[in-house]
C-alpha cells in the first residue's frame, strides 16, 4: 500500500512539515508493511517558504525588517534553485499574528515585505516568489512598493505612505525608480483566492472583517480600494478592476500586478509542481491531507483544493483531517475528520494540535487497517 502524506498548516499550530511528520508516524506504525510518503504543501501562504526550501533542498537567510505596525521583526527568505530564486512570504513581515489583541487593517502597513525584496535583490536573485496569504493589511502593497522607491502623494504633492486608512488620499503615483530597482528580476505572485480586488468578493468586503474591520471600516477600504483603481488607470496605464486574485493579501494581488509587474498565478498550483506532487501520487492507494480550519474557502484555491483535484484526477481517494469542519459535508474528499475532541478555547487547541492530530491520525490509519485486511482476505 502506497499512502501520501500531503498537509498544510494548521495554522498557529503546527508547520506542514510537523503535521507531516506526526500524521506519517501514525500511519507507519498502525500499517508497518505501506509505503508512507510525505509530501508538506502550502498554497503560497503561510508556510510556503519554509515548504519550498525543505523540500527543494534550498537555504535560508534571516534579516530584520518592519512588521505591519512598524516594528523590528526577524524574517526568513527561503533561496532555492541554487540561488537563483527567492521566496518571499508575505505573512512574516504583514501576517495577522502581528495584529493579535490590536486587528485593524485601516493602519497596517506592507512596508517590511518591500525590504524583504530588496534582500532578495541585494543577494543578486533573478526571480522572487512573492507568496501572498495570511496578511494583516489592506494597503495593496503600497507600503511594499514605497519601500522598494515608489512615491505616492497627496492633493498637496506630499510624498506619504499610503496604509488601507489613506488610499483615498493618494492623488499621484510614481513607479519610475522602483522599475529601474526591479528591472533584473521577475516577479511572481502568489495567491491563493481568485477575487478581484472590489466587489462582494474582493479584498475589503470578503476578508477585511478577519483583520478586524467593522462595518464602516470595510466601507472606508472598499471606497479607497476602487480610488486605487483609478490612480493606477490614470497613473500607471493599467486597468486592473477584473484582475483575478487582484484581492488577494488586502489587495496585495493588484497591487504586484501594479507596481511590480508581476504575474499572479495559482499558490497551491506553483507549490505542487515544485513538489513533483503528479509523480509522487502515482500508483497511490489513498492520500492524506489537512489543515487547521476547512470551510468553504478551502475548495476555492486554498492548498487542499489542489491536492484534491491532482488526486481526483488519477483516481486516488483522498481522506481529510483538519483541526476544524466549518459546514456540511466533505468538502470534496471521500472522507473528512475534524481532530478536535471538545470544545475548547484556541489556546487549548494550540497547546493540544500535535497529541489531537496523532491520535486523529492513529484512528484513521487503524480504520485504514482493517479496511485493508477485510478486502485482502
């Protein structure tokens, strides 16, 4: 028997590698004779960095740079292809564990995920992966891009730095000295929704009330969101309301496309390819994944839809174990398992995440077990 191993994270719980790890132990020492593989995925969030660079054998570097309220952070650049490629993870210099106890997206800023680029540039890389996910903003990257020497001013030709609070006060954008900063390097975004940036699914009206924004925040971020869209047609040339993944990150998906001239593509989709996630499932009898919280959003370009629809394509059956089921159903997998036991508090969950999952993994690899045995005589 052939089994495959392939979790996100469970979010401020454990990495995808040490989910993995615990899901894979179970399941060798319910089922010693299977072949147990793992494969720790990510979808261009939280996590990927560290994802690519174990699985690619790549290198970490560590600098210091400004997190979403402006202070001094250490962050972690992945380098793979020998150097050639950076990773850039978003979420570790604007991600919403930065806001716990103080969410509010109208004052975040992405400025230390610009400084992270320019690490990147200073280590002569010739492509960055710019992983969005998990951001605490909805600044559409502006503070990344004065970072990196975009200028945005207001009515009165101040330079500023716009936060998600002052989109509505930029009245000018200048992008020529970040292209010429950018102009060894490509660029590529990713995401992990298809929204656009405005719009009942966009940034500020689907995900801006995860980063604590009432009601009449989410009107403010909307309305300096669709004034952003027509700076950057005015400005830069570029008509980028229809842009899928557009509200990725707060916005940060337009933003890329923007400022940076990147390419937005699928996160999850990137990762597997990377990871030879095709070749690994071939000849498989069943694949095991998970995340801390399933719901709807998951089947819409998050990681496990990925490794859904790659193993329903060959055929493969595919079992859920995630911290959390919000909804009905299985959310496209032949089975889904919630490891929580009780209800609790999260920092029970987080104190709880490795045992909950071991022994979640452990009745599964037990049922797996029999079913096994009783098909096989």
């Amino acid at each position: 028997m052939k089994i495959v191993i392939a979790p996100d994270s469970y979010k401020g719980t454990l990495s995808s590698p040490e989910a993995a790890e615990i899901i894979a132990g179970a399941m060798r020492e319910k089922l010693p004779l299977a072949r147990v593989l793992q494969c720790p995925i990510a979808d261009g969030g939280e996590g990927t960095a560290t994802c690519l660079a174990k699985a690619l054998d790549g290198g970490i570097v560590v600098t210091t740079v400004k997190n979403c309220y402006f202070e001094d952070t250490q962050v972690k650049i992945a380098l793979i292809d020998g150097g050639k490629t950076a990773v850039v993870e978003m979420a570790q210099a604007a991600g919403l564990h930065f806001a716990e106890g103080r969410k509010n997206p109208m004052l975040t800023t992405t400025f230390g995920v610009g400084q992270m680029i320019s690490t990147a540039l200073a280590l002569g890389v010739k492509k960055i992966l710019l992983c969005l996910g998990g951001s605490a903003t909805n600044d559409l990257g502006c503070g990344a891009a004065a970072a990196l020497g975009a200028r945005f001013s207001d009515a009165a030709g101040e330079d500023m730095l716009p936060l998600g609070g002052t989109l509505d006060e930029v009245a000018k954008i200048d992008i020529s000295a970040l292209k010429a900063a950018l102009s060894c390097v490509e660029i590529v975004a990713l995401t992990d929704v298809a929204g656009t940036l405005c719009g009942e699914n966009g940034a500020a009206k689907r995900y801006a009330p995860q980063k604590g924004a009432d009601g009449a925040m989410v009107d403010v971020l909307e309305a300096g969101a669709a004034h952003m869209l027509d700076r950057i047609r005015d400005d830069l040339g570029l008509d980028l309301a229809d842009l899928p993944g557009g509200g990725a990150a707060g916005g940060f998906g337009c933003g890329a496309a923007a400022f940076f001239g990147a390419k937005l593509q699928s996160g999850v989709e990137t990762v597997l390819d990377a990871l030879n996630f095709d070749r690994m499932i071939e000849g498989a009898d069943l694949v095991v994944t998970g995340e801390g919280c399933t719901d709807v959003q998951s089947t819409q370009g998050k990681a496990i839809s990925g490794v859904l629809r790659h193993a329903r394509g060959v055929e493969v059956p595919v079992f859920l174990l995630s911290g959390a089921l919000s909804g009905t159903g299985n959310f496209g997998a032949d089975a889904a398992f919630s490891t929580l036991r009780d209800f609790c508090i999260f920092a029970d969950v987080k104190d709880g995440a490795a045992e909950n999952l071991r022994a979640a993994a452990e009745n599964l690899a037990a049922a797996i077990a029999l079913g096994y045995a009783a098909a096989n005589g």
